[in-house]
C-alpha cells in the first residue's frame, strides 16, 4: 500500500490538531445545547473523521449515517449523487450537523441538505474535513471546513480509491501507477 502514495498532503499530526480545534469551533457555534443535536454522517468516506471529531465534542448527540453514491468504482470525477441508504430517524425540532469528508462539486452536500431540510430540522450546517475550493460552487454551503486543498485526488483517513486506503492514518496522493 504505502508503494502507491506519491505524496503525503495532510499528516497525522496536522490532522489530530486541526480536528480539535474545529471541533471546538463546531460545539461553541451552538449556544443552545440541549439534547436535540443530531449528527448525519455520510458514509463511507467520512467515519474515521466521525470517529476522531466526536471525541473532541463533549456534549450529548445522536448519530445517524446515511449513504450517498457518487463515484462509481474506480471513477475519479462524481456523477450524479444518489441516497442509496436513508435514515428513519424523526429530525423534527433537531440541530442537524451534516459530517462529510470533502466537498468536491458539491452534489452530495447540496442533495443532503435539501433531503434533510424538508424534514423540519431546528436548524442544518454542515461539516467537512477537506474543501476544493476552486471546485466548490458558491451556493453549496459547509460551515466548518478542516481544510482547503488543491484540486486533486486524495486518499486516506478514510477516503478511498476503489475501496482501498481508506486506512491510511493520513492524507496523500497516489502515484501515477496506483491509479
Ligand atoms: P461531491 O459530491 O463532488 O462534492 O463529492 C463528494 C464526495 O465524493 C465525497 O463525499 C467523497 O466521498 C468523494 N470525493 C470527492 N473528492 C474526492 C477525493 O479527492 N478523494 C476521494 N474521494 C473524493
Ligand atoms: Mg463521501
């Protein structure tokens, strides 16, 4: 595995320390905590970031996952975004925190919001771990953002490619040959 990485973008420690803090970034922007945060995690890419910035937030949450599919197999670029597994939880009167692990085009964010918005949430904002910013359209919305990066294709922390190197404890590039 570690023959196919290029580059690493993103180390262990850089993203230990910039998840803490957004993590306290995420729980100050809510002054009204009381029992009704509920956290919508986008599988799969986004549980070792669902694991580690929860852990830094000390307050009492509900989580739930849900499965949007956009890069079918070894495809690099998203097509159309699609919620493949729904969540049957009541949002009614909940703050909603979308967690995901990049904000590319945008699609998988913009379904998700407008999914969950029609299902009488408190309020919605969204997380990301990694923002493409010259990619991003302006009107998708993510209100903490780990960091920006180039647009280029990451693996790691668990972000695939074809399913593989999610397990990576850090964010890199793959070489030419691995892709
Ligand atoms: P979007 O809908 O184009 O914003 O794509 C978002 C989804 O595509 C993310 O949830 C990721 O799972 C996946 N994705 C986007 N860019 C990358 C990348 O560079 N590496 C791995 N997965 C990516
Ligand atoms: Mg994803």
């Amino acid at each position: 595995m570690e023959k196919d990485i290029a580059r690493i973008l993103i180390s262990r420690e850089q993203l230990d320390r910039r998840i803490r803090e957004l993590a306290g970034e995420i729980v100050a922007s809510y002054p009204a905590l009381d029992g009704h945060l509920t956290l919508v995690t986008i599988l799969n890419g986004a549980i070792i970031f669902l694991a580690d910035l929860i852990r830094h937030m000390p307050v009492k949450m509900r989580l739930e996952l849900i499965t949007v599919s956009s890069y079918p197999g070894k495809a690099t670029e998203s097509v159309e975004a699609r919620l493949t597994r729904d969540i049957a939880a009541d949002l009614r009167g909940q703050d909603v925190l979308i967690v995901d692990d990049i904000l590319d085009t945008g699609k998988t964010i913009r379904l998700v919001r407008s999914e969950l918005a029609r299902r009488g949430p408190r309020s919605i904002k969204a997380a990301t771990l990694l923002r493409k910013p010259n990619k991003a359209p302006r009107d998708v919305v993510v209100e903490f953002v780990g960091f920006d990066i180039e647009d280029e294709f990451v693996v790691g922390y668990g972000m695939d490619y074809d399913n593989h190197y999610r397990n990576l404890p850090y964010i890199a590039v793959l070489t030419q040959e691995a892709r």
